[in-house]
C-alpha cells in the first residue's frame, strides 16, 4: 500500500485540505411550485469531517455561493480538490480572475493554491 499524501497526515485545523462533490437531484416543494436543489458535500481530508450545503442550481455563481457559505463558517481553506465538473471548473476560472485582479503587494504575506483533480 501506498503512503498517504502529505495532507491526509499533516497535523492541521479541520477542512484546511478539503475534497468536494455534487450530489442528488432532490424534488423540494416551495408553496405549489416543485423546485429541483442540489446537495454539495465538503470533506477534510485529514479527518474525514463532512458539511453539506444546498445548491439551487448546477451554475458557476451558484457554486461560488455555496463555497463561500462554507468558507465563512469554517475558515480558510489551503487546498481544495475536486472532479472536473463543469460549474467547478467555471468556479476556478472566476477565482483566478479575480486573484489576478487583486493588488500583489498587499497580498504577497498569503499562499495561494488552488488545486485542480
């Protein structure tokens, strides 16, 4: 058996390295009109921790949304690994758009990685 990655054993705060995936459709019912939401399940690699958020629809800004929804309830993520959906892949775009859009020496004290896979 092959060594696990060095995130998976590197003492750290809960979700710093992250995985993350869509699931469902699920049928919820909104007064007489029946709407179609999603669920998107974070997991912390080291400890196997999970938190669930709701996905209105399978669109970029609706993904954005919910990552930041999990990000300000639990902290700064350092890596976040996922398949190669086409939203995540829109998301990923977007984010480094804007890293790139933001002033490198008042940000030059962070890493930044975003992780792809």
């Amino acid at each position: 058996m092959a060594d696990l990655p060095s995130e998976r054993v590197t003492p750290s705060p809960p979700f710093t390295y992250s995985g993350m995936d869509v699931f469902g459709h699920f049928i919820i019912k909104d007064g007489r009109k029946e709407l179609k939401r999603w669920g998107l399940i974070f997991t912390c690699l080291a400890s196997r921790a999970i938190h669930l958020e709701t996905v209105n629809a399978l669109t970029t800004d609706s993904f954005i949304n919910a990552l930041r929804r999990f990000i300000s309830r639990k902290g700064k993520v350092r890596e976040l690994r996922s398949v190669e959906d086409t939203n995540f892949i829109g998301a990923r775009n977007e984010l480094l758009a804007a890293l790139k859009e933001l002033n490198r020496k008042s940000t030059s004290t962070f890493d930044y990685r975003i992780a792809t896979g």
